[in-house]
C-alpha cells in the first residue's frame, strides 16, 4: 500500500521547503521517501527529485508557444499532465514498492479550488491506483497578522477541502517568524482552533476598505462557521519536534499509522482512539509532542514582556 503527502498553498507558503524538510527528517527515522515535483515552475529544487514534470512539459515553453502568462500556463500544464496520466504512472512504478511520496505542486490557488485537472490527477491516484495520500495545505502564518487576510486563508483552506474530498491538514507555516509582521489580536488559538470570528469584526472596521466590505465579511464568516471544517496546525520546518507532531497527524489522516496491523481489531481501536502524545513505534529518536501553549510561549511574546 502506498502513503504519501499532496503539499499545497499559495506561492510564498513555503511548499517546497517543506518538502525538503519533511524528506530529510523521513529519512532520518528511517523511511524510504522520493520527492514528486509536479510544479513545472520550480526549477530551482533544493531536494532530490525522483520524478520531475519538467521531464514532461515546462511552464516556460508552454507560455512562450501559446502566448500565455504564467497562470494560463500552469493551467495548460495540469491539463497536459491529466491527458497523459500513463506518463506519471509509469515514473512512479518503480517507487511504489517501497517509497513514502511527497508530491510538490504548483502554487496557483485555483488549480485546488476551481479547476479540474489536478484533482482527476489526484483521484486517478487515491481511487485507481490506491494511493492513500494527505492534502497538506500550507498558508503562511503571517496572515494571522491581518484580520481580512486571515479570513481569506480560511475561505481558501475551506474551499480547497471541499474541492479536493482528501483527507486534509491545514498548516500555519513559518509560524516561528509570525510576530515578525506584528503582534496578533489574539492569542495563537483563536487562529488555529478558528474560534468566534464575529471578535474580528472590530478590527476589520479599523481598516477603511474592510469597513466598506463589512456585510460581506459577515456573511463570509458565518460561512464558514456554518461549515465549521477549518482548523490550522502550527509548523516551523526548522524544528524537528513541530515537523514531528504533523507527521503524526498526517499518519493518522491517511491510515499509515495502522498499517501492520491488519486483523487486530483492539490493536486497530486502541491507536483510532489515542491522542496525538501516543507512544509512536514507528520513530526510534526521542521526540515528544508539543502543545499548543507551547508553541505560543516559543514563538509569541506575552504582553509583560513589552514592559
């Protein structure tokens, strides 16, 4: 059976470096993992790519032929990886056996929250090929900084789970850089747990062309909380114990925890049911779990300390 991650987001959310990241410390503990790079606009890939679309078809020359910008172009280029799927299939033979997959993908929002053609090259993998894959939706957390774009990252993060149908982690990157933007309304869990938006309302009326949008905004919000899906996990790719609590989520997401433990029905329960602070057998390094707290104490001034 094969596991692996799908890592999407906005350009600049840090997608690629979570690759390498992720990669490196996956075969530090010891799984055999091949990065996918199906962004045909990275051409600077600081990891080892197994399989790389720019084999393929590159953004450069498709914009070049057709005359196309860059977001035209990539959607040329999913459709083209789409028409020729056998081309995918036949890279990753070879890496099915025994090899965790990371697929990198572009950055253009609308290929995961408006367009087709990589989500039928996405199913063709999860319904015909039985991979079973994790959408890793990566939004920078600097975005928190500003009321109207966080809820923008909320409405994008909903759109693309309901898009995508996939077992799907929502990620605060860079989250050890997040008050370099400025200091945050409210505490970290508001932002991760998505806790009462109508609270932002005051700050968005401080902001002229927030004000004029304030009915939308309303409606916007309580969308959301009607759908009530969009939570956020915290990530500094640098720290090997953050990298460590959303390996775990991700293991449990797609099912690679319970893998080995076919016909133990209480075996099957009892890890279904645990916390995320289980002892995890599959890691032989000494990471501990690190809670929410945690993380704002590390990264996030308290308000004494401005005294």
């Amino acid at each position: 059976m094969v596991f692996g991650q799908l890592v999407i987001g906005p350009p600049g959310s840090g997608k690629t470096t979570y690759c390498n990241g992720m990669s490196q410390f996956l075969q530090l503990i010891g799984r055999k993992t091949a990065v996918i790079n199906l962004d045909p606009a990275n051409d600077q890939l600081p990891y080892e790519c197994a399989v790389n679309i720019e084999e393929l078809i590159k953004l450069e020359d498709v914009m070049a032929q057709y005359d196309l910008g860059p977001n035209g172009g990539l959607v040329f280029c999913m459709d083209y990886l789409e028409k020729n799927i056998d081309w995918l299939k036949d890279k990753l033979e070879p890496l099915i056996k025994d090899h965790y997959l990371l697929f990198d993908f572009p950055g253009q929002v609308e290929l995961f929250t408006l367009h087709n053609n990589a989500k039928n090259v996405i199913l063709e993998m999860v319904n015909k090929w039985d991979f079973r894959l994790t959408a890793v939706h990566l939004v920078d957390a600097h975005l928190c900084s500003e009321p109207g774009m966080y809820v923008s990252a909320l409405l994008m993060s909903l759109s693309a789970m309901l898009h995508l149908e996939l077992p799907h982690i929502n990620v605060l990157s860079k989250i050890d850089l997040i008050e370099s933007y400025g200091k945050l309304a409210f505490n970290l869990d508001f932002y991760t747990d998505v806790q009462d938006l109508s609270y932002l309302q005051h700050y968005l009326d401080k902001d002229i062309w927030s004000e004029k949008y304030r009915k939308l905004t309303e409606k916007l919000c309580e969308v959301i909380e009607d759908y009530s899906l969009v939570n956020f996990t915290t990530l500094n790719i640098q720290d090997k114990e953050s990298v460590m609590d959303i390996l775990k989520l991700i293991d449990k997401s797609n099912g690679y925890v319970f893998a080995g433990i076919e016909g133990n029905i209480t075996e099957f329960n009892k890890i279904a049911a645990a916390p995320l602070n289980w002892d995890y057998y599959r890691y032989p390094l000494p990471f501990f779990f690190i809670q929410l707290s945690a993380v704002q104490e590390k990264y996030m001034k308290d308000d004494e300390d401005d005294l």
